[in-house]
C-alpha cells in the first residue's frame, strides 16, 4: 500500500493539472477564436497565449515526471531519463518566468511614461518586438536547460534492509554549480525584473492618483481602470513568482527531508502555481473574466436542469397514475 503523503501526492497533482490544464486552454482557445474570427491580437494576447501553452507544457511534463518517479523509480532514477526530465522541466519552467516578464515589461511600457530616448522607442516598437522577445525567452530557457543532461553525478546513500546488511543506492543529483548558475539566469534575474516593472508601475500609478488629487477631478477613465487592473495583476504575478521561487529553492538544495510537512508544502506550492498563474490572468481580462463566468453560469444551470428533471417526471408519474385511477 502507497503511503499517506504519496497518495495525497497523487490526488493534489491529478486536481492542479486538470485545473492547470482547463484554465490555461481557457486562455488559448478565447485568444485563438478571436483572431481566428478577425479581432485584432494585441501584443498582450499574445504573450498570454504563449504562457498558457508555456504552463500546459509545465503542467503536463510536471505531471508524467512525478508519475515516474512513483510508478517506474528505478528507470526514472537512470541517468538518461533523470537528465531528460530536469531539462524538460527546468526548460518549461524558465520558459514561463521569462515569458512573465514579457508581459511585466510590456505592461511597464504601456502604463509609465519614460523621458529616456531608448525607452521612448523600446515603447513605440513594443508591438513588433514582442515576438522576438518570445523567442529569446524560449531561447534562452533552453540554453540553460540544456546543460542538464551531463551536468548528473552520483550520491551514493545507504539503504538499510536488515540489522546486518547494508546496501549503497546511487541516487542521480544535478551538480550545485549548474543549479547555481541556472537558477541566476532562470530565476532570479526574471524575478528582479518583474520587481523593477512592478515597482515603476506602482510609482507611475501613485503619482498619477496623486496629480488628479491635486486637480480635483473624479474622472476615472477606462483607461486608468485598465492602468490599475494590470498593475494588480503584475502585482499578483509577483508575490506569486516570490513564493513559487522560495519554495524551488528550499527543493533545489534539499533543505527539508522527503516526507516531511515542510517538503509537502513546497511540493504542494509548486503544484498550485500553474493554475493559480492562469487564474491570476483571466481575472486580469476583462475578456477571459467574462468568458470564464459565463462558462462557469452555464455549467450551473445545466446543473439545475438536471436536479429539476426527476422532480417533473416524478409530478408527471403521479398525475398518470390518478388518472387511470379515477378511470377504473
């Protein structure tokens, strides 16, 4: 019999990759539909139609490691295939920090107003350099993924099976220099940047509130909603990143030991951050928002017709049955 924590392991993973998958696909197919039906694909759907197949990927690949490592250990626990994996993950992962901070940096550019020529134009050109910046994301996610594969050595760890016999099991672990070195690149450094955009953000917002203050004015434009809507949502991506990013650090250098609460709630942490990233950006469009609830109101009253249907047939029943006997 699976033990408590493997089996709570199971039924939390099997719950976020069904969640993960459903609202990440929720955020590429309204995208895809629209410009599909000719609506224009600013450069924001398109950064959030590549972090939702970005997160379905991560999901997906999350899901059938964790699956090895419970079903197939020891073929798992091989070179080839353990290097495989970390690369697979670790490239999907970094894919999606960077991706986030394309959608940060794009958010930055639209709501601060900069004085620097450079920004200046980095502003006016955002709209065609948002490609490319997807491209470098997924580029350099893979650059830094990569070195994985040989970056494996061997920790040899005793295996107790009786008081008298000892075994040595060893155990593949990625080197502490290449997790350092990735982790600056694929980690810290995109999480720095979403702080920077994040924080001029804010300041942006502040000193705007500010001079309406001063002007007396109650005029709240769509456009300062929308301002103060995507500072919320980088806003939420941040302290989302932050946590997720503890919690990968407190995994990459083994600080709890397996099975304990604390190695629990970083598994679990990681778990969530998918779905709670794609949640985080549907509240943060109007479109995705609107067309979530109305999927969810649909499911709800489909829901009811179907409580509502034995009741009518069972009404129908019984007016059938005192009619034939009122006829006898």
């Amino acid at each position: 019999m699976l033990p408590v924590f493997v089996l709570a392991s199971v039924v939390i993973l099997g719950a976020t990759t069904i969640m993960g998958i459903v609202t990440n696909s929720l955020i590429v197919v309204v995208n895809v539909a629209d410009k599909i039906k000719g609506k224009s694909f600013n450069p924001s759907d398109l950064i959030l139609v590549t972090l939702g197949m970005s997160n379905i990927t991560f999901q997906f690949t999350m899901t059938v490691n964790d699956f090895s490592i419970i079903l197939w250990s020891d073929l798992y626990f091989s070179d080839a295939v353990y290097g495989t994996f970390k690369a697979l993950l670790y490239s999907t992962i970094f894919a999606s920090f960077w991706f986030t901070v394309c959608l940060s940096v794009y958010y930055c550019l639209q709501i601060v107003i900069f004085t620097h020529p450079f920004l200046v134009r980095l502003k006016l050109g955002m709209s065609r350099l948002v490609p490319f910046f997807l491209g470098a994301s997924v580029f350099t996610s893979l650059v830094i993924s990569i070195p994985a594969l040989w970056s494996i050595y061997k920790d040899p760890q005793n295996g107790n099976f009786s008081s008298n016999q000892s075994l040595k099991i060893e155990l593949p672990k990625l080197s502490a220099v290449y997790l350092f070195s990735s982790n600056i690149i694929g980690c810290s450094l995109p999480l720095m940047l979403v702080g920077i955009s994040n924080s001029l953000i804010l300041k942006s917002l502040i000193s705007k509130s500010t001079m309406l203050e001063k002007n007396k004015s109650d005029v709240y434009s769509p456009r300062t909603e929308a301002r103060e809507r995507a500072a919320r949502t980088v806003g939420c991506l941040l302290l989302l990143y932050m946590a997720f990013y503890i919690f990968q650090i407190l995994m990459f250098i083994n600080f709890f030991p397996p099975s304990s609460p604390g190695f629990c709630t970083c598994l679990m942490a990681i778990y969530v951050y998918s779905p709670l990233q794609s949640i985080i950006l549907i509240f943060g469009s109007p479109k995705l928002k609107k067309t979530l609830l109305n999927l969810l109101g649909f499911l709800k009253k489909c829901g009811n017709e179907q409580k509502e249907t034995p009741k009518i047939l069972f009404i129908k029943l019984r007016v059938q049955r005192t009619l034939n006997c009122k006829e006898s």
